[in-house]
C-alpha cells in the first residue's frame, strides 16, 4: 500500500484501489530539488521534444502557456504528475528580476518539471543575455522571449507585446541570448499590435528575427491593443484569427510553429496539428487540468504513457504540499492551483469549497488536500 493509500479516508481509499488496476500513476525515479545550478552538460537530456523531432530548438507538440502568477513551480509540479510529456512554462520573469533580485525564488524548480522553458520579459540584449545564462546554469531546457504582454507595466518597461512594432530590437536581443546560451531560445509574440496587425507586419516580424537563426515561435493567434484594452481584455475581446497562423507556418517551412489562443480541447489540438508544429495552451490547462492526462497517448501517441487517477494525483500533491511545508511553504499556495482538478465530477463543488475554506487556516497540512479528495469520492459514491 503506498503512502498516499495509507493517507486517504475510506472512500478515497476505495477509488485509489479500483484505480490500481491500471498502471502506477509515477514510475519515474525520485525527484529533486536542484540545490545547486544544474550541470549543463546535461540540459540536452532533458529536452526531449527537441531531439525527437531532429531540430534542437523546434516548439514542442504540446505545451502549456507561461501564465504569471498561475504557472509557478507548484502548478507546474502539479501539471508534471498529470502528463509527463507536455512541455511546461515558468511565469515570465523580468530581466531586472533576475539581475537585481532574488534569482533562486524565481528560477528554482523541481527536476520533475523537464521539459520546461523559462520565459524573459525584457529588451536590453546585454541584460537578457545575462539572464539567458542564468536561465542556463539553472538547468531550464529553453528560453523564451516574450513578445506578447501587453500589461501598461512591461509597456513602461518596454518589453512584451509592444516590442512587436521594434523586430530590429527585438533580433538583438535574440541574437545576443544565442551567443549567451546553447539552449534553444525562442520567441512567443501576437499576430500583430494595435494598427501594426497587417499579414506582412507579421511575416517582417518573423522573418527579422528568423534571420538570426531562431526559428522557434509561438504565436497567440489575436492581435493586441495597447492601449484601451486590460491585459485579461486583451485574451478575449481581439478575435482569434488561427488562419493568419497558418498561412504564415505555410510560407515559412524552416520554421518551427506552435498555435496559441483559444485552444480547449485534445480533439481540436490534434486537428491543430495537422498544420502546425505545436499547440499550447493556457486558461484551459490550468482551469481543467485534467485534459492533460490524455496528452501523452493522444498528443505523443505514447501509447506506454502511465497516468493514475486525480484521487492519485491528489495523493501525490498531499505529500508534495506536506514536503513544501516543511520548507515554509503555505498549503494554501498548492491547493490554489489544484481548484479545477475534479471539474466535471460529482463532488467538484464541495473539494473547491473545502479547500477554499481549509487550506488558508493556520497549521493546514497535506490531509486538507486527502480530505477534499475524499468527499469528492463519496459524492460519486451517493
Ligand atoms: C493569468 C494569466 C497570466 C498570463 N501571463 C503570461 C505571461 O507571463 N507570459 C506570456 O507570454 N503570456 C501570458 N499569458 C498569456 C498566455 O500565455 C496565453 O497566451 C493566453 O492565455 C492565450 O492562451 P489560452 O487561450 O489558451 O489561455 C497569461 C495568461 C493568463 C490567463
């Protein structure tokens, strides 16, 4: 009996053992915390997608979208237990962040997490140079410049989604985190800003920046208003245009392409795919986070791909929460991503509920999480 079983209440108990019957949720060895910078001769083990399409540096199939103050390491420790395969993104970081502030709060992570890209906000070459190493030593498998923010902050700061109207800036800066690093740099832009959202300002865009030899994009597929519109606004008012995205994959074969915006489930990912190199997606994965476990069999056709169940995961993120703990970590920072893991359950409603009202009471522990899971299985036993 593993020690999540040991854990779970009865019924709990009851859906983990029927979940035995299929294959153990996690047969990869132990994790780590990396404790010091990772040893960069090994970073290229950890890039899968890169090495199993050929080109070190292509998009991955499936990835999950840089989302600040969501994709932080415990979501991303948490989506790692539902798919072992999609590749993951940090948060974006600031280039003043990581030169001015506290390096190891922003670029720790979990061993378990590879793949996973870490994505700059910046636009001084020298200063993302400088980060792209940090990022580097700290064993991250790829760098992304963001060019698709369009909060007033990086505006002030003159990065993100208005760096779109400046491709020359923006080619050296990729060019300057090439010649920095040996990981694979990207770029994650908008198909166009404000009155600059024509087909060609897109194709000068990219091919700007392709001349440097990065040829690795992800493109949300809506343009951004700079002004006028809240960054939230900016991910829903502008339409979607996906045929914009494709046409510019069609006229660019080098390039490596993942689509972005809008995206809910597997079915029209894989149609995605027919077309375009990778899809990522935001809002759904974390609200639904568990479209993921079918990433790895229908998105990888990793046919072998041993995904438990969520009262599994759920375990899992007890102990993990019990660990981060004891490190100082509130529960309640885990528990808050982890709202939507039964959604479309009986019983969905009342694990939000109890963990919304248990996780932040002083002296909460990893039982909050084993508890909420527990109701959940005893709602679908009524
Ligand atoms: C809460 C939140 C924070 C986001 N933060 C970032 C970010 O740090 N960097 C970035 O490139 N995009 C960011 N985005 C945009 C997403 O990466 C993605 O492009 C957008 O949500 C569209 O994809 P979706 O429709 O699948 O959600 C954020 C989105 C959300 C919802």
């Amino acid at each position: 009996m593993g020690e999540g079983n040991r854990r779970l209440g009865k019924a709990a108990r009851h859906a983990y053992t029927r979940s035995m019957n299929k294959p153990a949720l996690d047969t990869r060895p132990e994790r780590r915390e990396p404790t010091s910078k990772a040893r960069p001769e090994t970073r290229f083990e950890a890039c899968p997608q890169g090495l199993q399409s050929g080109r070190v540096g292509a998009v991955a199939r499936f990835a999950v979208a840089p989302m600040m103050d969501w994709t932080d390491r415990h979501c991303r420790y948490f989506h790692r237990l539902i798919s072992a395969r999609a590749e993951l993104w940090t948060e974006m970081v600031t280039t003043g962040a990581l030169i001015y502030g506290d390096v190891e709060r922003h670029l720790r992570f979990d061993e378990s997490e590879h793949p996973v890209v870490c994505q700059l906000g910046g636009s001084v070459p020298s200063a993302l140079a400088t980060s792209a190493r940090l990022v580097r030593d700290w064993g991250y498998d790829g760098v992304n410049l963001n060019c698709g923010c369009p909060s007033d902050r990086v505006q002030s700061g003159r990065f993100g989604a208005c760096l779109m109207a400046e491709p020359a800036l923006v080619a050296d800066c990729i060019k300057a985190m090439q010649d920095a690093v040996d990981i694979p740099v990207s770029v994650k832009c908008r198909i166009g800003i404000d009155d600059q959202d024509s087909e060609q300002a897109l194709a000068d865009f990219v091919g700007q920046i392709a001349e440097t030899g990065c040829h690795t994009f992800t493109v949300h597929a809506r343009k951004a208003w700079l002004q006028g519109l809240s960054p939230k606004e900016n991910r829903d008012v502008p339409p979607l245009n996906y045929e914009r995205v494709r046409r510019l994959r069609q006229a660019n074969p080098e390039l490596s392409i993942a689509l972005n915006g809008g995206l809910v489930d597997l079915a029209t990912c894989l149609s995605v795919l027919d077309w375009c190199d990778g899809v990522m997606l935001g809002r759904a994965a974390y609200q639904t986070p568990w479209l993921l476990s079918d990433v790895d069999a229908d998105i990888y056709q990793d046919k072998g791909a041993q995904v438990g169940d969520r009262w599994q995961v759920a375990a899992r993120m007890a102990d993990y929460a019990d660990r981060q703990r004891a490190r100082g970590v509130p529960v309640k920072s885990i528990t808050r991503h982890m709202m939507g893991l039964f959604n479309g359950l009986a019983g969905a409603k009342a694990w939000r509920r109890y963990l919304s009202t248990q996780a932040h009471l002083e002296g909460a522990t990893g039982d909050v999480i084993l508890r909420a899971a527990d109701l959940v299985a005893r709602t679908g036993e009524d």
